[in-house]
C-alpha cells in the first residue's frame, strides 16, 4: 500500500515538511514545476516516468512512411 501526499504551493519554500510518521521511511519527492499558466495545455509525455501512474514509455514501433495526397 502506497501513502501519498500531494501539495501545491504558489511559491515553493526552501525546506519542505513531511508528517513525522514518514520520517526515516523510504520514499520519493517529485517537483513538477508550472510553466505558465495553471489553465495552459499539457502534453501527457512531460509525465512519462515522473511517477508511478505514469510509467516509462515502451517503444511504439515503426512508423509507415505516407505521402501526403
């Protein structure tokens, strides 16, 4: 079972609190910053292998070459 915590800060401090029971437990800290506005558009392959949810991405194969019409 995995616990999660997931903050947004408008302007991020210099040292980050976790809750004592984390303290000395394995984990991982991910810092995704914005670029822009919250509202602009995000490709889905900026998360590519950033967090669990969003594994490494397999290889996707040859591409047939076409010519445009």
């Amino acid at each position: 079972m995995t616990d999660e915590i997931k903050t947004s800060y408008e302007a991020l401090p210099e040292t980050i609190s976790v809750p004592q029971e984390y303290v000395n437990r394995r984990g991982e800290v991910i810092i995704l910053l914005e670029n822009g506005a919250p509202t602009e558009a995000r490709q889905i392959s900026e998360f590519f292998g950033a967090i669990p949810d969003f594994p490494e991405r397999e290889d996707q194969g040859s591409y047939e070459e076409r010519t445009p019409l």
